[in-house]
C-alpha cells in the first residue's frame, strides 16, 4: 500500500513541532473503564495551549513555508479548531493569516482566533461554504492554503499522537479516533500501524455526517443537520485521507446527538475533563456499543476540549434529566395557607432537593378555589424518583411528570 505518508514523514513531523506544542499526557480511566468493560486510556489533546490536536498538523505544515510563503501569508477554512492552530502558530512565526470560518461557528472559537491575530471572516453556513470562500480569497491574494486535513504534512503532524501514544503504551490493542475529514484519523493510522501492525483502528463520525462510511460503502445516508460535533461535521472527505481510512481502519462507528451528549457529560463528570462534542464522540462510541470494546486496552483520543460554557451546561442538566436524577412535577390540589411550604418541606423529607418552583392559580383548568404547583426537583435517581411520586400520591397530591425526556 502506497499513501500519502509514511512513519518517517510522521518522525520528521515529531521532530519539527517538538517543544512547540504540549506534550500532553495520557493516563488510565478507570471511571470510563468500569462504564465501558474495557481498560480506557486517554490522551488529553484538549490540553494543547489552543485546546486540541489541530496544533500539531498546522505547525508542521506552516514550518515548511518558504520565506516567499511566509511574507505573503496562509488561508484556512474551519469551524474552529484548526482556525485557532493556525492562527496561534501562525502568530507565533510571525505569519499573516487569514481564516473563514462558518456563521455558525460557536463564539469562542471565533474570538480564540481573532484574540491570536488573525484576520477572520465568517461565511456561509456549512465548512462547504467556507471553503469556496476560502479558495477565492487564496487566489485574489496570492496566500497559502493550510488545509484543515488534505495536505500530507498536516496528516503527518497529526500521526504524532500515534508515537506519544504506543510509546507510552505499548500494549494497546485499539485506538478509536473520531473522524471528520479525516486527516488525525488517518495520520495516527499510518504511525500505529507501522509501529503495531497488530492494533485494531476504529473511527467514529456523528451520524449527521456519515460522509466517510458513504464514501467507503458507496452508501447515500443523507449528510447535515445540526450537531454538537461541529468539529467532524465534514460532508466532503479528503482525497489524500480516503485511501488511507479505507485500508487501515477496520470499522467506522457512526453515534448520534444523545450518545454524543453523554460522552461530553462523562469526560466532564468521571475523568474530570472538558471535551466538545467532537473530542467526545470516540467515547461516545464505546458508550454506545461497549461489548465491541471489552477487555481490550483502549486509547481513546480526546482531540479537543473548546466547547461553549452555556451549551455545556445545558449538556449537563439534560444527561441529568435523562438519568432521571432530575424531574419537574405538576401537583394539582385544593389552595390552603402553608401548602407550599407543606409540600417544600415534604419533598425535603423525602431526600429531594428543589430547583425550580412555579405556584399558579389563574389558569382556567385549574378550580376556582384549587392551584398548581410546578416544581423541578434533583433526586439520586430512577428508583428514587419513583419513590417520591409515590409518596406525594400517597397524600393526595396527585402529582404528573412534567419531564420531556428522549
């Protein structure tokens, strides 16, 4: 098999970025472990100093612009992080850079890129459209174009993870790897393999965006939608990352929103670590189909960590409503001095602690001399939500479930 790289380019692309990028480090898992069946190890690519693994390839592929290249200055097209590598690296070699990055783009992201120096500008709705824009701003300026993941130093940088990984450890059976356009996932490909022919590779895409399972299978899944993981929402796969994927990686997993959803929520409340949506999918998978993963010694790539602090609270509260470990009830009964203060303290006894309250009386379903009371409360879980719906029957409160679960 002839590719786009090899172990040597992946050496050599060590060897550049060595002292410029984090050396992050990967660790055991034993909470996501115990969750999976299989012996976790992560490595923490959402501590690099712009939040993810982009910076590796972007260093790489900036460090072999000639002194012409440099002066001019680079374009690049993202939805975020290889927008924020570029431009930090890029203002570190004192570079011009240029990015157009989707409208859709989440807000930090944009204002990480713009707060390194580049220029941005936000076009279209999709990285489709963003490139189109991108191309035409190459050729009217004369820039370099550093592709997010279709360039063979970019793929080489990336497959750095691969040597820290197996260096380490040895003894890993499996990467999972999540995929977009598919430049980490064929980079860290090439250097396992070549280190390990042995070791399984898996990727994993949203379901939105089945782009490479269509291009391999010849399937038409449909591709779009919004996502979480707006990092590998990618509907045009590489064609130096195609060739790649479909001789070395074995399977590609496919998770949707509520899976992906978890896998964020569990990075944050198990191994202590904030993952977008993309950096979580792998986890995601493995959450999703854990008899795939069992016993085997796993390393899982958490390739980014930018995620928007208002949407990972709401991640946040809605695995908590999932799990049943938040619940919003409706009571309905006869109005009477004390009943709120009745039921508040009632609900205390029973172990549950009120989040929300709403007390009504001028809705026309409700009697004339009755009230509402809608109130959101957290409980330890299922068993003891039940227990609590129970109770408050067994008064005679008649409460409903107000709870809009999927």
């Amino acid at each position: 098999m002839t590719h786009c790289i090899s172990l040597d380019d992946i050496r050599a692309a060590a060897a550049v970025i060595q002292g410029q990028v984090q050396k992050t480090p990967m660790l055991p898992a034993p909470r996501l472990s115990a969750l999976t069946g299989a012996n976790v190890f992560v490595k923490y690519e959402n501590m690099q100093s712009t939040g993810s693994f982009k910076e590796r390839g972007a260093l790489n592929r900036l460090s072999q612009l000639t002194p012409e290249e440099r002066a001019r200055g680079v374009v690049t097209m993202s939805a975020g992080n290889h927008a924020q590598a570029v431009a930090y690296h890029a203002g570190r070699l004192g570079v011009p850079a240029t990015i157009v990055m989707p409208a859709t783009t989440p807000i930090v992201k944009v204002e990480n890129t713009r707060s390194y120096g580049a220029t941005v500008e936000l076009h279209g709705e999709t990285l489709y459209e963003a490139r189109e824009r991108c191309e035409a701003i190459q050729r009217e300026h004369d820039l370099t174009l550093v592709h997010p993941y279709d360039d063979p130093a970019v793929i080489a940088g990336q497959g750095t993870i691969a040597l820290d990984m197996l260096a380490e450890r040895p003894d890993l059976d499996m990467l999972v790897i999540p995929i977009g356009g598919g430049g980490l996932c064929a980079g860290n490909a090439v250097a396992a393999k070549a280190l390990k022919p042995s070791i399984r590779i898996v990727g994993v895409e949203a379901a939105l965006y089945p782009s490479f399972v269509n291009a391999i299978a010849g399937g038409d899944r449909p591709i779009g939608g919004p996502t979480l993981a707006e990092g590998i929402a990618v509907k045009t796969v590489g064609t130096l990352t195609l060739p790649i994927v479909r001789d070395l990686v074995e399977d590609i997993l496919l998770v949707d929103e509520p899976a992906i959803e978890r896998g964020v929520s569990c990075f944050a409340t198990l191994a202590r670590s904030m993952a977008e949506g993309a950096g979580a999918a792998g986890l995601a998978a493995m959450l999703a189909e854990p008899a795939r993963f069992a016993g085997l010694n796993v390393g899982l790539i958490l390739c980014g960590g930018n995620i928007d602090a208002r949407l990972l609270a709401s991640i946040m509260v809605r695995t908590l409503e999932r799990e049943e470990r938040i619940a919003s009830l409706r009571i309905t009964t006869a109005d009477r001095p004390g009943l709120l203060g009745a039921i508040a303290s009632h609900l205390g006894e029973l172990g549950a602690n009120i989040l929300e309250v709403s007390h009504g009386r001028l809705f026309l379903d409700v009697p004339a001399k009755g009230v509402t009371i809608d109130v959101t409360v957290e409980t330890r879980g299922a068993e003891h939500t039940r227990q609590i719906l129970e109770a408050l029957a067994a008064d005679g409160l008649a409460p409903k479930r107000m709870d809009r679960r999927s």
